[in-house]
C-alpha cells in the first residue's frame, strides 16, 4: 500500500499542499484504500517537532513582533472555517475523511492526566484522528470564508501577559491550544457581535478540565487590570460551568424549570482554581450559557454525528442550543436543527475505542465522563456543588 508523504512548511511546520493531499487520499477512500491516508511516522514527526518550534518562537516573540512578522498565534483548520463561515456545525459526511493518527501520544494533550483504561480508550478514539477532505468540500468552505471580515487584533498587554506570564505551550484536543482559543474567539466576533470575545479568548486560562492551569492564581490580580470587570467575570466562571455542565445536572435542573426561567436571579457555584465561591446573575448566567454553546462547537465530531449520541460535548452542545433557543437567550449565531445529522460509518475509522463506544450503552460512557470530572475536582480541592436561585 503507496504511503502519502506530508510536504512540510520548514518555518510553520504546517502541511502544504493540503488540498492534493485530501484529494489524494478521499479518491483512494472511495477505491476502498483509505488507509492510504496514514502519514509515515517519519513526518508526522517531523511536523509535530517543527510545530513546536514554530509556537514557541510565537510565545518568545514580543507583541511588536509578532505584528511586524505578521506572525499568527494560532490558524483554523477548514472544519473551523466552515462553522465561523456558515455560523454553526455542519455533518460533513461524505466529504471528509476520518483517519487514525498512529503512534498518538494521550499524554501530549490536555487529557493526559485522564487516568482508567477504558476512559483513556474512549477519549483516545474521539481525538486520535486526522481529517481528509475532498477538493469540492474545500473549495467551497474556502470560498465562504473568504467574506469573513479579518478579526480585531489581540490586545498588546493581554498578549505580553499570556506569552509571558500563562503557559499554553499545550496540545489541544484538535491542535495547538492556540489553535482553539483562536476560533473560539473569532467565531465569537464574527456571529455574536453583541458579546465579547475575550472571555472566549480566555476561558481557560484559570483551569482546564483536565486540571491544567495556564496561569497561577497569584496572577489574578494582574488578569484584572488586563481585562474588564464583565469580562473577568465570564472568564472566572467559565472553568467552572464547563464542569457543572460535564459533571453534573445542571442543564437538566434549567430544563425543567423551562415554565419560570424569567425567574432565575441567580447561579452559585465554587470557582476551579482555588474554590472560592462565585455567584452569577442571571443575565450572566445567560451569557455565559453562549460562551459555553459556541466553546462546545469546536469539540463536535466532525462527521456522523447520530453515531455518537454518547460524547458528552454532543450532548452538551444539543441542550444548551435547546434550553437557549426555546428560553429565547441566544445571544449567538449557532445553526442547527435538532435530530440533524448521518448515522453512516462511511470514512470513519474503526477502533478499539469506537467499538467500546458502539458496545458500552451511552448512559455508561456518559456515568465514566462524570465520574472522570469529579476526580479531577476533587484532586484540587474543588466543589461541584451549585445552587439555582429564583425569583
């Protein structure tokens, strides 16, 4: 079986060529060859080693320049452009194809401290894969982002504070972590005008799931200067309601009192970094509910998506658009219509841990996220415990 070779930017580390290289490897998919996609180790190496090198140059280069070398602290991959582009998530099946990354280091990402076989399976299956797209999806998804206005520029003061106060020198789920925090931002400023993409920009900088933490609490005081009042309360709480969401039930608490959600004065809660205890009013609460559906965009799969019901950001992402669609509080753009979506297995890969997901009913693997979340917590000393307040 021929072995597709990645032709790699020697300065960005980023994969050249990327529509030949899809095309290439969706024709062999439809020939029934879709292992053909699997890149040689050599330059996957090669590319994750240049990467590196290339963020870090970012994280050492000042604000000043990284403008005068129009140097980008993060890029967004055509998944990415296509929601900020059409302003929501989009099944692509049919026109993306789902490789395994062989060799996939867990412990390079943000789920390294994931602990459990069977949960480390699981979540090794969800990002352990490399999209290939068809010249057609890519021409067209290019094509819509082309009228998305270019985003403001970062702040000089946040940046110098994130490059060098904050450690995100991380693997994300799908990327670098500045990968991430770039779209989440931009899809921000591009469909909800009416909110402010810092907390987005920001949402992990005081706790990661995960129990990784960019900045030190001692920082706090420096983070307020750099940032509004509102915004600082957004990014306080963001941690937080992430887990409440994962962990917990507080969606299903808000949609069953749908009858009186005018009513809701108030959210307590226990802030991650150092549990100190927060409160959120209800408009906040509604805000940040917006921050947290368009955070959930950038974790969806990206094809087949009624064939995993059982991830715990498709669900999230499903009640949220819900409860803030029928309570009338979406402040943001998100497309979707509920029930959307293909069941196909067509270009997806199979794996052990796809298999696990396909055997073990979805409440189990719902029950294994939850615990996951509350031993993470309870690692650092924080609360999962909240209150809903009302009128």
């Amino acid at each position: 079986m021929p072995t597709i070779h990645f032709n790699i930017d020697q300065t960005t580390g980023i994969v050249a060529a990327s529509a030949a290289l899809a095309t290439t490897c969706f024709a062999s998919y439809k020939a029934g060859s879709s292992s053909v996609c699997t890149p040689t180790v050599k330059a996957r190496r090669g590319l994750q080693e240049r990467r590196k090198k290339f963020e870090k140059s970012l994280l050492d280069s000042s604000p000043d320049d990284a403008e005068k070398n129009n140097l980008s602290l993060g890029e967004l991959d055509i998944r990415r452009k296509s929601q900020i582009a059409i302003g929501g998530p989009t099944d692509h099946s049919g026109e993306v194809v789902v490789s395994t990354v062989p060799n996939f280091d867990l412990n390079s990402t943000i789920f390294g401290s994931l602990t459990g076989a069977l949960p480390r399976t699981v979540q090794k299956s969800k990002i352990a894969v490399e999209l290939f797209w068809s010249d057609l999806a890519i021409a067209r998804i290019e094509k819509a982002y082309e009228i998305v206005p270019a985003p403001p520029s970062y702040k000089k003061g946040l940046m110098e504070f994130m490059q060098e106060d904050c450690d995100f020198a991380i693997e994300h789920a799908d990327g670098s972590f500045m990968d991430h925090l770039k779209f989440c931002h931009d899809y921000c400023v591009y469909n909800a005008p009416g909110l402010s993409p810092t907390p987005l920009f920001l949402h992990s900088i005081m706790g990661v799931g995960t129990n990784f933490f960019p900045m030190s609490k001692n920082l706090i005081p420096k983070l307020k200067t750099l940032v509004t009042p509102a915004d600082f309360t957004q990014i306080e709480a963001f941690p937080s309601i992430l887990r409440l969401i994962l962990g917990t039930n507080l969606l299903f608490d808000i949609s069953v009192n749908s009858h009186r959600l005018d009513s809701l004065t108030s959210l307590k809660f226990h802030r991650v970094i150092d549990n100190e205890p927060l409160t959120l009013s209800g408009a906040e609460l509604w805000m940040q509910l917006n921050y947290q559906l368009i955070h959930t965009l950038d974790f969806l799969p990206a094809a087949s998506w009624l064939n995993q019901m059982d991830d715990g950001f498709m669900n999230a992402f499903i009640d949220l658009h819900r409860i803030l669609s029928s309570s009338s509080k979406m402040l943001c753009k998100v497309d979707y219509t509920a029930g959307s979506g293909e069941s196909t297995t067509d270009g997806i890969p199979v794996t052990l841990g796809s298999i696990i997901r396909g055997l073990v009913p979805d409440f189990i693997i719902k029950k294994l996220a939850e615990k996951a979340i509350g031993k993470f917590s309870k690692a650092i000393g924080h609360e999962l415990t909240y209150e809903l307040v009302w009128a």
